[in-house]
C-alpha cells in the first residue's frame, strides 16, 4: 500500500516532547501564577494533543477530507463553550426580579 | 496496488481482505480511518459535555474546585499520564510493525499496550479506593469540613468521577480491542498491504490519551499551588 510510513525517529522524539510537557504541566502547577495557571496548564495540553493528533493519529500526512473532519470535532466542541458561557456567564450581570443572582 | 498481486484466484484477483464495494486497498483504508475520525469528532462531544459542565461549575465556584483539587493524588496522576504516553508510543509503533509486515513486532508492541493499559487501569483504582476510605465519593457519606464549600466540593468529585469514570470506561474497551488486534496479529492477518484494524484501534486509543493529556491538569493540578503557599 502506498499509505505513508512514519519513521520510528519520530516516534520517539514525540514521544520525549510528550514527556517533557508532562513534566513541565506539574512543576508550573506548583507555582502561584494566579489566572495564568490554567492559560499554561491548557496551553501545554493543546500543544500535547496536537503533537499526538499530527504524528501519532497521522494526520498530518492525511488527506484533506481527514483534516476538515478532525477540524470539525474541535471546531463544534469550541461553539459548545462559548455559546454556553456566554450564558452561564453573563446571568449575573442584569439584576432580574424574582431570579437569583447566581 | 494493481489487484492480480495478490490475486487468490481468478474470481477473486483482490487481497482477501478487501471488500467489494472497493475499487482498492488504498480507498477502503482510506474509508475506514475517515469514520473512524467521524466516530472520534462524535467522542469529542461526548466528553464534551461533561468537560461543560465543568467549565460553568469551576467558574462559579473556583475555590471549592482548587480545594477538592487538593485532594487529588499528583504523583499518582503524573505516573498514570506518562503510562498513557508511553502505551500511545507503544501503539504507533505496534502500527508501524503492521505497515512493515512485522508479525513479531506486532504482537509484542500489542501486548505492551495492553500492559501499559491495565497499569493505567489498576493505579486508577487505588485512587478511586482512597476516595471511598477518604469519604470523598458523592452520595450520602460524603464528607468535607467546611460547611459552606460542601455543596460544590461535592459537584468537583461528581465531575471527577464522571469524567475520569468515562475515560476508564473507554479503557477497558480499547483493551478489548487490544486482545481483538492481538488474536488477529498472532493469526498472521496484518501486512504492509492490509492493517487498517490495526490504524484505526491506534486512532482511538490516542484519542483516549488526548482526554486523559486533559483530564490530567483539570482535575489534579488546579489545587497544588494553594496547598502550597
């Protein structure tokens, strides 16, 4: 078959790159960084997930349908959070008779 | 691949595994890791959800999140994620011994999997065990000393128990699949023209890494620098 083969190499240096994400994640946890601990902790993460979507997951030598399906699951998770925060968060913000303030 | 290569016989001049309705090997695996990747995009609102509810209750009450946080295992939790990574390395390269027509190494990267799964499987219940002795399951014997944190503590633990209770639940059944690929691998069924089983088993269980490279910080991680201070 004429399915591209990845290298071992790569392989192995994602898998090194996943480690060391892994490492940095829970020594940044232990530091007081205020709001920015969860940006880092999430940041760290997307970039793990990414790693393991292109090489492991071979998406990155994958056709473009692949790419538009895979894109489509974040892309729908992404409206999940947003269109709902934009409602739990702003319930606070307009005092409603009757409603409690949440 | 042009289809007399492989040809058992006049009537069937194709590789035994493909089916039919194919017009090649190439566009059968090219089908199945296309819905395998439809299934996963559908898996990705399936914790979705749950990753939603979350969000809204951690932000409305991040304190209680941070303190039941706290109670979480990191060591434990670091150990499981870097056995997750290493059973994903495990499982590429048990897919690379597919695509190279290398029965041995099929079978032994399969069975590394599988062990570094179980592993994953059996530290996750020591600490679900520690959560029972500890009181901190939700229900009726939960137990949280301040008063006015309770409610919400309670709410971090039902998540965390739904969220990581999911994910084992994946767990299992990708060591399911696992047994399936190394009965198939032993039976000498997979070769550089045919291991789509293999290729599309491997794209779920790195998606059940992915959740977990999330889980991970969200559940363990937001309490340790406020137990800290």
């Amino acid at each position: 078959m004429s399915e591209h083969i990845v290298p071992t190499r790569v392989y192995y240096l994602v898998f090194l790159a996943l480690m060391v994400g892994t490492a940095a994640t829970v020594w940044v946890a232990y530091l007081d960084l205020g709001f920015a601990n969860t940006a880092v902790a999430m940041g760290i993460a997307v970039t793990k997930a990414t790693l393991v979507i292109l090489y492991f997951m071979h998406v990155k030598y994958s056709s473009r349908l692949t790419w538009v399906v895979v894109a489509s699951g974040f892309i729908w998770l992404g409206i999940l959070f947003v269109l709902g925060l934009t409602d739990y968060l702003s319930r606070g913000w307009l005092p409603q008779p009757g409603v409690p303030r949440i | 691949m042009s289809s007399a290569q492989t040809g058992t016989s006049a009537a069937h001049a194709h590789h035994p595994a493909q089916a039919h309705h194919f017009d090649s090997l190439e566009q059968q695996q090219e089908a199945s890791t296309l819905g395998m990747w439809v299934f996963l995009a559908n898996e990705v609102m399936f914790f979705g959800g749950l990753l939603m509810a979350y969000l809204v209750y951690r932000t409305w009450h991040p304190d209680a999140f941070a303190a039941g946080s706290a109670h979480l295992d990191i060591p434990l939790g670091a150990i499981n994620t870097a056995v997750l990574i290493f059973s994903s390395l495990t499982m590429a390269l048990a897919v690379h011994a597919a695509q190279t027509s290398w029965r041995r190494g099929q079978i032994v990267f399969i069975l590394l999997t599988i062990a570094l799964g179980t592993t994953f499987l059996v530290i996750k219940g020591f600490e679900y065990a520690d959560k029972f002795t500890h009181h901190l399951v939700p229900g009726p014997h939960f137990e949280w000393p301040d008063e006015k944190l309770r409610a919400p503590v309670q709410m971090f633990y039902s998540l965390y128990f739904a969220l990581t209770g999911l994910h084992a639940l994946h767990m299992v059944v990708g060591i399911g699949i696992m047994l399936w690929l190394l009965w198939m691998a032993r039976r000498g069924r997979f070769s550089a023209q045919y291991y789509s089983p293999v290729e599309v088993s491997g794209l779920y269980w790195h998606f059940v890494d992915i959740v977990w490279i999330f889980l991970f910080p969200l559940l363990y991680l937001i309490g340790a620098h406020v137990r800290h201070v």
